[in-house]
C-alpha cells in the first residue's frame, strides 16, 4: 500500500500520539498527515522542541505532560533509548487495553525487555532507519521514511493482529516493513549503523587534531566520509550503552583489519584485495 492508496482506506490507527517531537517524530507527524488527512495526531515534548512542534502543520494537539496517551490506539515513543524506557511505565498506566506502543529507536533489545515487566501493555518495537546526519524538528519531511526500511521487533507471543495493524501504518508511508528478533536487530546495527558512526566520529577526531588549522586543505572526500561526525551524541550515548555487547565486536573487527592494513602497506596484494571487495560491497547498497 502506497501512502497515496492509503488516503483511500481507513487509517490503521485513528488516533497517534507521538512521544518526542525530533527529526523522527516529527517526520511521523507529517507522514500521518499525508497518508491519513483523517487521523488524529497528538505530539508530546517541552521546552524549545515544544515551540518549534508549534510551527509545524502536522500535529491535532501538543502536550507537555502524557495527557494524550490516555485517548491514542496508538503511542509511538519517539525519545531517546533510555527515556523510552523510562515513560514506558507511565505509558503502560495510561493507555487502553487495545493501545498499541512502540518505538523508534536504534536498539531493541533493552526496551523490548523493559516493556515485558508492564503485564498487558501491547508492546512491538520498531526502527525507521532513515532520517539525517543532524538531529532536530527543522529537517522533519513527510517522505522521510518513503523507500527505506522499517524494522519491527515484536516479542514472542505477541498479539498477531497488533502486528499486522503495525505493518499496514508502516507500509503507509511506503516504508519497507521487515521483522526481526529484538536480539538480531541488535547484531546487525552494530555493523550496519552503529559501527559507522563510531569510525567517522573517531576518524573525524584524529584528522581534526593532526591537522589543525590545516583542515581546511581537507577535500570533498574527507566531507563524504565523516558526515555522520555531525550526530548528536545525546542519541548516541544511548545507543553506545544499550548496545555495547554487539558493539565492541564490531569494533574490534575493524581494529583488525586496519591493523593488518597499517602491517601489510608495502605488500602490493593487500591493497587491491581490501579496495576489491570494498568496491563489491558498497555497489550492493547503491543498487
């Protein structure tokens, strides 16, 4: 179902609330309004992102508090990891028995946990992996999901037909729905995200500091390859210590092969096998 064909239907959920008002959940907003015109959508925040959640033409209502979870058929918590966790007990005190709750964070395994210690709550975890080097409500786009897939990770036992009402708003904003165990999300993010992030933090670090006030003889290759070094670290610390486990393997697999890379420099077969199947690989998340 394409988020055109979905203005035809019924909305999976008549009423979203939103909690955290970022990049993310604004994005959601703005996707719900363009799928669904009819649904209702409510955003959660404080502060400056409540003001700047003001401007955009996407939410029904805004709150401070989790006023609006008490009335949604679904709650997407929308926060960093760790506060996630956190409201995930105010949430379960909140909402009807029918609600749905997930999330969009980069892991799953601790608040796929949490979430087992509140008996009743409806809980599937979920992660966009879309959105953009920076964080905040200014980048929010109704297609930010449009082509990109969206992982949910429900629990054993879960309730089938909760699952399936998931997809279907997923699948509205033509996201690629795919669903995985909360433990092999994990595993494969630490490679696929969280690994990538870590070496163009860590790389954009070590250049900054050789080169000085000389970074700016820096070419477009330099720029391309660190971007993701303008992440906000509050997301970040959250990820790093809900995923340290499957992280420092990552880590430690890329430590070795640069470490054979710096020992094998004058071998002529090192480089063109490590630049062959680099090349191979990345044609493949091009296609």
């Amino acid at each position: 179902m394409t988020a055109a064909a979905s203005q035809a239907g019924d909305p999976p959920f008549r009423s979203v609330a939103i909690v955290g008002a970022g990049l993310i959940g604004g994005s959601l907003a703005l996707a719900i309004r363009r799928a669904w015109p009819g649904a209702q959508v409510a955003g959660v925040d404080r502060g400056e992102a409540l003001d700047a959640a003001r401007l955009l033409v996407a939410f029904d209502r805004l709150d401070e508090t989790l006023a609006p979870v008490d009335a949604a058929d679904l709650v997407v918590l929308a926060a960093p990891v760790r506060q996630n966790i956190a409201l995930l007990g105010e949430v379960s005190r909140r909402v009807a028995t029918r609600t749905v709750v997930t999330d969009v964070g980069s892991t799953k395994r601790a608040v796929v946990e949490a979430a087992r210690t509140h008996d009743g709550l409806i809980f599937i975890g979920g992660h966009p992996l879309a959105g953009a080097a920076r964080a905040g409500l200014g980048l929010a786009r109704a297609d930010l999901f449009a082509g990109r897939p969206w992982v949910l990770t429900p629990d054993a036992g879960v309730d089938s037909v909760a699952l399936d009402r998931l997809s279907t708003f997923v699948r509205g904003f033509d996201a690629d729905v795919h669903v995985l165990s909360a433990d092999e999300h994990d595993r494969l993010l630490a490679f696929l995200s969280h690994l990538p992030q870590l070496t163009a933090s860590a790389l954009m670090h070590i250049v900054g500091t050789n080169a000085g006030d000389h970074i700016a003889l820096a070419g477009p290759g330099l720029a391309d390859t660190t971007r993701l070094a303008s992440s906000p670290v509050d997301i970040w610390r959250d990820i790093c210590a809900t995923n340290a486990d499957d992280i420092r393997p990552a880590l430690a697999a890329l430590i070795d092969s640069l470490s054979t890379l710096r020992d094998r420099l004058d071998d002529e077969d090192a480089l063109p096998a490590l630049f062959e199947s680099a090349q191979s690989w990345r044609e493949r998340i091009q296609s």
